[in-house]
C-alpha cells in the first residue's frame, strides 16, 4: 500500500507546491522579502553522538544532506576511530560542512578544522552551519580550492543547487572521466597545500578527506610535503575502486608513507549505475 500511495503523494506534492510557487510570485516584493525572511529552516542531521543541525534551502540538503552519517557512515566511523583533540583536520569539498561538523562534535570542539569548499552556493551554507553550531572557533570555512597549482583556476558547476555536488575544477572532466557541459562557470582561486601552509601559517594537517569528484591525485600532488610528515596519520578518498586513478593514488601515498588501510562501499551506490563502484579509501602512516 506504501508504495502505492508514494507517487500519489508526490503529485499531489508537486501540485501543492506548483500552486504555492505561482500565489508567492503574485505577491509584492516587499511581502516576499518578508517571507524570505521569515522561512529559515533548520533541521537536526543524523549524528547519533551529538545534536548538528544544518540550514535548509534545498530538496538535496533536506533529503541527502541531513542524513549524511547514513550515507557515508565509514566516514563518520573514520572520525570516531582516529581523531583525537588537539588534531588538525583538512575537510577538502566540504560541501555545506557536515562531516566538519561531526569531527568538531566529536572532539568537544577541541579541534582545528580547515572546511575548503570553493562553490558560490554551498560556502554560504557552510559558514551558517558552523555558526547555527556555535562552531566558528573551530571550524574555519576556507572557499579555495586546493589542486596542484596555485594561481586562478575554472570551476565547473553540475549544477546550481545548495548542497549540490558533481562540481569540477579546471577541465569539465567528471568523477568518470567524462566531459560535461557546466550549467556555468566561475574564476576562483586554487591553492596547493603546501603553498597554503607557506604562506598563511596554518597547521599541517593530521588528516584529510578529499571529496573532489575527479581531481583526487591534484590535489595530493600540491601536498607532497604535508603528504610526507609524520604528522599526518589518516587520508580517507572517495574513489572509483579499482580504476586506473585509484591505483596511481595507491602508488603515490604509499611512496609517501601512507598504506592502504580499508575501503568501504558507498551507500548509495547500489548494485549497478554511476555509483556502483565508488568506494571510500582510507589510507594509515606506517608506523
């Protein structure tokens, strides 16, 4: 009977909101902005551990981003197996900061957490995160993105949606390697890590997740020396298991003293389609 009744739900949903949306364009502008206003929505995310709540200004951050322990729940494990206070983590594609959030959660705030997310709509949604979470001394949004480079780069958008993802930097290339149309383009500034670390003063990291969609081993290249400290112990990647990439990027941490530690099946990758053989490395310093 669910299952029935879930495409009628969706019509009559669609309608309602068909109707709502032609009545508001109706209005005056200065009741609109009221509106605007006054529609903040708030939402508490799935991270048993700790309350998180994230800001709500899209169907993918209400339906993908809420509940992202569940779709990546090794990331969050990840988190609780290996972070320690005092660490210094390197969120690279933090999208509107969930995982941040978690690490933060997780070590009392007594963490230092670098959230690089160089998307015009999802850098917003961070920094309001970090605040509605009373976050801001330990989380610091950073819209840069990091790659083998320094200087200005072209970042490709999938899509103009917050907390959309399947964005690029450089080529239109994505995380299959196929070229794609942007939707649209944008100049942003693209940093190596280690230039990043010159420059600025700020701590190496203990860790990094690197959620680029295609740009992994770019991103790992313009950190060779933080790749090879001793101060960093974890590398976790979402890559294509198996594929041509995945096996360079094996090579290169290994070079640099990082083994392979585990890999995990995305959540939602199913059994078949584009996602089917994503999975999440982790990678460890060999003592």
């Amino acid at each position: 009977m669910k299952q029935l009744l879930r495409p009628i739900r969706r019509i009559v949903y669609a309608a309602v909101a068909a109707a709502v949306g032609f009545s508001v364009r109706l209005l005056p502008t200065r009741v609109k902005l009221v509106l605007k206003e006054n529609s903040e929505i708030i939402r508490k995310m799935d991270y048993a551990r700790h309350d998180i709540y994230l800001n709500i200004e899209s169907r993918v951050e209400n339906d993908v981003r809420l509940l992202s322990c569940a779709k990546e729940p090794e990331t969050v494990d990840w988190i609780e197996a290996f972070f320690q206070e005092g660490d210094v983590f390197y969120d690279v594609g933090a999208n509107v900061g969930a995982y941040s959030l978690v690490a933060s959660s997780f070590c009392q705030r007594n963490i230092q957490v670098y959230a690089f997310e160089p998307g015009f709509l999802n850098f917003p949604q961070l920094c309001k995160n970090v605040f509605t979470n009373s976050m801001q001394q330990s989380i610091t949004p950073m819209q840069v993105a990091l790659s083998n480079t320094t200087g200005m780069e072209v970042f490709n958008y999938e899509n103009l949606i917050p907390g959309g993802a399947i964005h690029t930097l450089g080529e239109p290339v994505d995380y299959k390697g196929e070229s794609f149309k942007p939707l649209a383009t944008q100049q942003v500034f693209s940093y190596r890590v280690d230039d990043l670390i010159s420059q600025f003063k700020i701590p190496a990291p203990n860790h990094i997740k690197i959620d680029v969609d295609g740009i992994e081993l770019d991103v790992l290249k313009g950190a060779d020396q933080a790749m090879g400290s001793p101060t960093l112990k974890t590398v976790l990647l979402e890559l294509d298991d198996g594929d041509d990439e995945a096996v360079r990027i094996t090579e290169y941490l290994e070079a640099h003293g990082l083994v392979f530690h585990s890999k995990h099946k995305f959540v939602y990758g199913g059994e078949s389609g584009p996602l089917s053989g994503i999975y999440n490395y982790i990678f460890q310093r060999q003592d």
